[in-house]
C-alpha cells in the first residue's frame, strides 16, 4: 500500500467520515473538507489534487469529491489505528473520553502494525470504540450500524445510547456531566418548538433538558 503524508491520512480520513456512517452528509465539496480540517480553501483543494493525483479520491467540479477504493482503504487503516488508540487510551490508561481523540490524533500516524495488533490483541479485538464507533478490521471492513441521532426520535420514543460524535471535547465533557454515556437509556419528553430543547428523561429516574446541537451529536438504538 503507497505510503503517504499524514496530512494526507487525515484529509482521507476526514472525506470518509463525511461519506459514510453517522456523520455522513451526501455531497463532500472542496469548501466542506476545508471547514472541517480546519484550513484555507486554497489548501484543502491543493491536498485533494494531489490525491486526486495519486488515485486516492475523484474530485468532479461542482459535484464535490468521492473517495476511490485505495483512498477509502487508507482511510478505514487510519481509522482503525485511530480507534483503538482511543480505546487503549480510554480503557487501560483511564483517560476519559474527552481527552481521547486529541492524544490519539497525534499518535495514529506514528504506529508501526506491530504495535497495532498488540494494541488489538491486549483489548481482545474490540468492534466498537471508546464513542460507540465501528473498528475498521485489519482487511479494510466495517460495519457501520443504522442509528439514529437522537434529535430524530419523536416525543415518547426510548433508545439507548451508542455512539457519540468525538468532534468537540467540551461538549462530550458536557454529555459526562449530565450523565449521558454510553449504554445510558433515554426516553423522550416534550419536544420544545422553534428547534427548541427536548427534554429526556434519563434512565428512568430524572429529567435533563437538551439542546438540539447536543441532540445531533448523539446516536441511538430505539428500543
């Protein structure tokens, strides 16, 4: 398999999660990748010729840009190091699961597959992550579960939590606090309008009002 920057890793990486699963969004155009890399427009589309060049991905003017089998291949490898960095991080070293993916950001280019299988074999060849995240396998699969965000169920509906989107540390600290974790079993109250909060009540015993931002970050499995 060609060996590329890890720069490049990370823009593969970002276009599968914006493709495929949870955080899917149809389109993936060149001002999206950029936004969430987090750099100028002018660089994001310099990295996605250069891929583009090296049959990683297919960018179609206007159409946005779609990963090829070799780019989605290099995508699931770095995310599967990524993932059981964050499991490894989480569940032998204690680290709570806001602080996860940055250390395993910075970690995931650099691990040989050695040391990645030992990492699999130590936490007995997990599937899941340490945000309810599928594993890649070593082949190149995955097997991304059809959940709901939770801002999607209507009022009465019960789900069980099961995976969270790891994006922004403050707000899974904020879903710590208030005790939304996963396996925590939700049920929805009233529904506020004008895309106002929701209120759950939390595993039978209490009530938390919840914003709609929060809500589209967590997924469920209805019960």
């Amino acid at each position: 398999m060609e060996t590329i920057s890890a720069a490049a890793e990370d823009y593969l990486k970002t276009i599968y999660k914006l493709q495929k699963g949870c955080e899917a969004v149809g389109r993936v155009t060149t001002s999206l990748v950029a936004e969430r890399m987090e750099v100028a427009a002018a660089s994001a589309t310099n990295m996605i010729k250069k891929l583009a060049d090296k049959s990683l991905l297919k960018h179609t003017p206007y159409r946005g840009v779609e990963l090829t089998r070799a780019g989605e291949r290099l995508a699931l490898e770095t995310l599967r190091h990524h993932r059981l960095l964050e499991l490894y991080l989480s569940r032998e070293l204690g680290f709570a699961w806001d602080r996860v993916h940055a250390e395993a950001e910075r970690m995931e280019h650099a691990i040989s597959e050695e040391f990645e299988e030992r990492i699999d074999q130590a936490l007995g060849h997990p599937t899941v992550g340490a945000h309810g995240e599928p594993i890649p396998t070593r082949e190149g699969e995955i097997h991304e579960p059809p959940y709901l965000r939770l801002s999607e169920l209507k009022t009465g509906q019960q789900a069980v939590i099961r995976r969270v989107i790891d994006r922004s540390a403050e707000m899974l600290r904020y879903m710590d606090q208030i005790g939304l974790q996963l396996g925590t079993r939700v049920e929805i109250g009233t529904r506020a309008p004008f895309n106002g909060p929701l209120l759950l009540e939390v595993e039978a015993q209490r009530e938390q009002a919840l914003g709609l931002e929060v809500a589209d970050h967590i997924f469920v499995e209805p019960v």
